[in-house]
C-alpha cells in the first residue's frame, strides 16, 4: 500500500495536515536534543521528511523503512541520509548505536508497537533520546468529534481522490480507532523500557511528541 502511495504521499500529508506536517516535524526533530556530530535513526522514515528535519541539525542520519518504494522517494527527494529497508520490530543495528531514535506517524502502523518502541530504546546509547510523533485519540469534545469526522469522511474521500488510491486511504481512515490516548502512549512507553516518558500536544491536541530516554 504504502509503495503505491509514495510519489504522493508529501503532497497529500501537506493538504491533509493543513500545512502543519512540516511544522510538526521539526518540533519532533528539535525534541532529540541532538547536538552536531550526533547519530539519529528514523524509523519507518518513508518519504525522508523527518530525516532531512534531523540533518539538518547538523546530525548523521540513517532512515529505515519496510517500503522499498518509499526509501526510493526519500534517496531522491530527501538526499543526505543513509536509507536501509528494514523491519521496524527488528532494527538491524547492534545494541547502543545510536544519540536519538525516532518515529514519525508510524507507530500505529506496527504489529507489536510496544515491541517496536523497545527496540528504539535498545539501539539507543545510554542517556539517547528516543522520539515518537503520532497522532492521538480525539477527545470527546467539538472539536475532537469535528476532528474524528474530518478523518473519517473527508480525508478518506480527499486522499483518494488525489492518489488514486482510495481503498489506502479508507484504511488509513480506519486506523482512528487505533489511535491511543496520550496516557496510553505514556503506558506504552513505559512498559517499552523507556524512562520518563513524557507528551507534548500540538494543534489542540490531535498530535502529540512522546519522548523517553535509555538509562542504564
């Protein structure tokens, strides 16, 4: 699915998002608290958003995605970092490799996303930062059941129609009720071995940044 949407996939998260992707990537970058020289990986990278987010603080980046189609649009769009196809439960790097370990708009997406979070604290150096940035549960306010509605008619009937790939984006649409609270993201992190886990909320609260350290 996502190897179909890939030449379109920036373009639609920027008319999806409202223009505010871009924004809520370089707060998720700026969260590593990466300093020059640092080592960062991006996993499940896709297009390379992210990872040109964290080069450009000056940090040596490796991208990992399953999706040979979009490491494909990342090596050409997002040149600079080093792209690896990859399993995110399974990250082919030793123990303790790297400063920060992040994942944008992924974590939703995994089979065992515990698993997955432990697996960025594991390739982590001690005191590393690791980083989600993922959308969360509506609340059950206005604005949250404008939200959910907005994701669940409009941004199915949109994204299709600009694709070209409806039945991708209806999918998408029914991950909503995959999304976690931000308590059950801070649980997540937590059970994943992260130590202080804490959530930021963006954009009245419909995206949060997770982060957590490796100490040990």
């Amino acid at each position: 699915m996502f190897d179909r949407l890939a030449g379109r996939y920036d373009l639609l998260n920027t008319l999806l998002s409202g223009g505010s992707d871009a924004r809520w990537r370089r707060a998720a970058a700026r969260a590593t608290g990466l300093q020059t020289g640092g080592w960062a990986l991006d996993v499940a990278c896709g297009s390379g958003k992210l990872s040109q987010a964290l080069l450009k603080l000056g940090c040596r980046v490796v991208g990992l995605d399953f999706s040979a189609g979009m490491l494909a649009v990342a090596a050409a769009r997002a040149p600079g970092p080093r792209y690896v196809r990859g399993d995110a439960l399974a990250l082919p790097f030793p123990d303790a490799s790297f400063d920060a370990a992040t994942i944008a708009f992924g974590l939703r997406n995994l089979a065992d996303p515990e698993r997955g979070l432990a697996e960025m604290r594991r390739v982590l150096r001690p005191g590393g930062r690791a980083v989600v940035l993922e959308f969360v549960r509506p609340r059950p306010t206005l604005p949250g059941r404008l939200y959910r509605a907005y994701l669940a008619h409009a941004l199915p009937r949109i994204g299709g129609l600009i694709s070209g790939q409806p039945r991708a984006y209806r999918y998408l649409s029914e991950t909503i009720d995959s999304y976690r609270t931000p308590e059950e993201l801070l649980a997540l992190a937590g059970r994943a071995g992260w130590a202080e886990p804490r959530i930021r909320l963006l954009t009245l609260g419909t995206v949060g940044i997770l982060t957590g350290e490796r100490q040990d």
